[in-house]
C-alpha cells in the first residue's frame, strides 16, 4: 500500500487514526495491538505472503533479545548471540536479496551453468532487516529494554509508518516511546503538516521530475543529446531527493499522529560543502546506522594508523553500496564515496578549508553527488559510462526534443531546486514570527498542496516510489 493512494488516505489512515484514539484510546497494549494488525494489512495488502517472513523476523528477533539480554553479562555469550544475530538477519536478506546476483556472477566468472533461482525481494526488507537488528544491539548495549510482550517488538519491526521505505529506526529512539509516549494535539497537527508537505513533495515534485529522468535515462543512447543527458542527470538527482525526503516526511509525520518521534532523515543535503557534510545530511538513518554498529565497532577514525582508517572507510562503504541493491553499479556507486571520503579524511578538507571557496566547494560536492546518481540510476556500469561520455560531449548537443522538455519542465526544475534549498524554511519561519496572518496564509497553501496532491493522485498520475526496490 502507497502513502499517496487513495485507499491509504482515505480508508486506511482514517480508520486507524479512528480506532486508535477512540476505541482503544485508554488502553496503551490495545493501541500496540492495533498498530501492530494495522501494520502487518498494511505490508499485506500488496504481497501477503512476505508477510510470514517480517512475522518470522519478529519472532526470531524477540527470543535473541530476550537470550542476550539474560547473558549480556557474560562476554563470551553475548557475543555469540550478537554474531548469531547478525548471521541470521543477514542470512535471510542474502536470500531475498543477492542470492540471484551471487549464483549468475558464479556462473559469469567460472563458466559454470549452475541453475539461477527466481526470487522476488520483499518490500522494505532491508528496512525491517536492519531496524530488527537494532532491538538486539540496543538491548545488548543497554540503550533500550528487552520487551517482555513480543507484540511490542512486532510494532517497533513493523511499524507501518517507517516500515517500506524508513527512515530506519533505531529501537534506542522510541524503546521508551512504545509503552511510554504521549499524544498531543500539537504534535498531531504537526504531523499532519508534515505528511502533507511530504506528499506534495512526492507526488507533484519527484513524479514529475521522474517523467523527465526516465525518458532520458530510458532514451538510446544513440539518441540522446548533451544537454538532455544533463537535464536526465538534474532530474534523477531531485527525483530521488523529493521521493525519498518526502515519503520520510510523510513517515515522521504518521509517527507523530500516533505520538512517536522518528529522528529526521534529511538536512538539505544539496547545499553540503563536502562529501563528507553531503553524508551528514541524506539518508541520515541509514548513515547513522551503518556509524554506530560497523564503523564505530571497527575502530572508527580513531585509530592509530591511515591504513587502518582507510580500511573501515572501505568496508563501511563497500556495504552501504551492497545495501541498496544487487548490482555492480551500486557497489561502485559505494566505492566512489569511499574513494572521495577517504581523501577528504586524509587531507583534512572540512578543517582545512571551512569558510574558503564555498562556491567551489559546493560545485565539487554537486558534482560528483550527480555523478553518483547517474551510476545508481543506470541498468550496468557500461550504460552509466555511455551516459556520462553524452554529458561530456560524445553526442549531438541539442535537438528539438531537448527543448522540448528544457522549456515545458522548466518551472518545475525552478521550484524543486528551491525546495531542496531552505530558503523556504528560513522564510517562513522569519514571517511567522512576526506576523499572525501568515498562520492563515500557510494553513490555505497547505489545504491547497493537499486538494493538488490528491487531485494528482486520483487521476492516476506517475506514481512510482524509487525506494521500495531497497
């Protein structure tokens, strides 16, 4: 089920938010027992029988944190239950996820003929994987209770808010929260707010920037033009950013209708100085995630030596390219910014230089960010090359259909490049503090984001979420 349908605006989401805050409105384990339901038809409604594998990964989940939090005290055990964790979980998402990949590279490299199985991935499962993983560590770690009641570590896996596309919630942030967190009116209005500004951003900005990318990256390459393989590349680096901030916006804003806080997941990532501010500010779960239970673990950046710093860089990079998907490109994709980040580490770019050549700076950064982002939208590593010779000259530079699309999407590149700055932001917030009209202006312009996003919706409009396949 999309969060920009209609059966999940209209009768999912209404008749949740009913349940929740009148028939089960005093009692804590029935609003768990609720989501929990409404969570595990949620996940269903599109592949009901990958619902048995999320059960399954809340089951076997549960008992590993019950088993290390009655041995956390003892060294050797703990640690084998964390290992026997890590094995399992990992195991599963392998399965699902590179199996096929691993058996057709076998067969690539050793001429071997060995029969390639046909295995669909499950939505989300690197999502749900990685925040099961969590409950053990956290517990382990104690930043986070076991859960006695199973149905608690159930709700915090399957969570429907964050559960298909994140952001990855880490059970130290809501541990509390699942049996504890308080509902306010202000919270809810604000998760209202920020729902459907996510929606907006998903459906009127990523969509549309989707029909120009797709058309270009789809396009032979015979047929593509210089500047239209320029336009492609803008247009994919925004659609990524508008799909996935927005479905995060739309996520932090359903946790706080329920009374959950989820930490952001994006801090304007394209105004970043740096690679290294860039990983600061996109998918901040995910990073975060891979900082605290790889990197830190192998030593981090304090270590005695560059080799073994560069190390940790290459194994946390390699991984997070490996994560999102079973394809060369994004294991190249993650080593590019393994290469890049290295380099500023090892020279010192961001102390170094902190306030010189900003525009410079930012120019390298949005550089190589949109070069990364050719090679994670292209099919192998040879279309992303051919497509990157286009945008370097190797092609005809314009032709009608360029225009085309250079004046009819114009607008629309206009104001998604200005959404992705916080102009907006500051703006608003200067305004709101110093004039009470500005709360009705903002309450009609929201109102009227809703009625076009909606209205984009029911007529079937474009409608693809790029994070799904992760």
């Amino acid at each position: 089920m999309l969060f920009a349908s209609t059966v999940f605006i209209f009768v999912f989401l209404p008749v949740v938010l009913l349940l929740y805050y009148t028939v089960f409105r005093k009692w804590r384990m029935g609003q768990n027992v609720m989501l929990l339901i409404a969570s595990l038809i949620f996940y269903a409604w599109g592949e009901p029988k990958y619902v048995l594998i999320m059960i399954a990964s809340i089951i076997v989940n549960y008992a590993l944190g019950l088993l290390v939090d009655k041995v956390r005290h003892r060294k050797v055990l703990s640690r084998l239950v964390i290992a026997l964790t890590a094995v399992l979980n990992l195991s599963v998402l392998f399965i699902f996820k590179y199996l096929m990949f691993t058996v057709d590279n076998i067969n690539s490299i050793a001429g071997l003929n060995l029969s390639v199985p046909n295995i669909a991935l499950p939505i989300g499962i690197s999502f749900f994987t990685f925040q099961a993983m969590s409950y053990v560590i956290d517990v382990y770690r104690e930043k986070g209770e076991a859960q006695i009641n199973p149905l608690n570590v159930g709700l915090y896996i399957s969570f429907f808010p964050q559960l298909i596309a994140g952001p990855i919630v880490r059970y130290e942030t809501v541990a509390y929260q699942i049996k504890h967190r308080v509902e306010t009116f202000d919270n809810f209005s604000t998760g209202v707010v920020r729902f459907i500004i996510g929606l907006a951003k998903k459906v009127l900005l990523a969509n549309t920037m989707g029909v120009v990318a797709d058309y270009s990256f789809d396009m032979p390459n015979s047929e593509l033009t210089v500047v239209m393989a320029w336009i492609g590349a803008i247009a994919y680096s925004l659609q990524i950013f508008f799909d996935f901030s927005g479905y995060s916006d739309m996520a932090i804003g359903l946790g706080k209708m329920f009374g959950f806080d989820f930490l952001e997941n994006f801090d304007y990532p394209y105004i970043s100085k740096s690679i290294t501010e860039f990983w600061r500010r996109w998918h901040m779960s995910l990073g975060t995630w891979f900082r605290d239970y790889v990197y830190f673990p192998l030593g981090g950046s304090r270590v005695k030596s560059k080799a073994r710093l560069v190390f940790n860089l290459f194994v946390v990079w390699s991984l997070t390219g490996i994560w999102h998907g079973a394809n060369w490109t994004f294991l190249c994709w993650g080593l590019m910014y393994f290469v890049l980040l290295a380099i500023e580490k090892l020279t010192g770019w961001e102390k170094k230089y902190p306030d010189k050549m900003i525009v410079l700076r930012r120019i390298y950064t949005l550089f190589f960010v949109l070069m990364g982002w050719v090679l994670f939208r292209a099919d192998s590593i040879t279309d992303a090359w051919a497509y990157i010779c286009t945008m370097f000259g190797n092609g005809t530079l314009i032709n009608d259909s360029t225009i085309y699309y250079a004046m009819n999407y114009f607008v629309y590149f206009l104001i998604a490049i200005l959404v992705s700055t916080p102009i907006f932001k500051n703006l608003s917030l200067k305004v709101k503090g110093t004039n009470p009209i500005a709360y009705v202006v903002s309450s009609v312009g929201l109102l009227a984001l809703l009625v076009v996003s909606v209205s984009y919706i029911v007529k079937g409009a474009y409608n693809p979420f790029i994070y799904f396949n992760f």
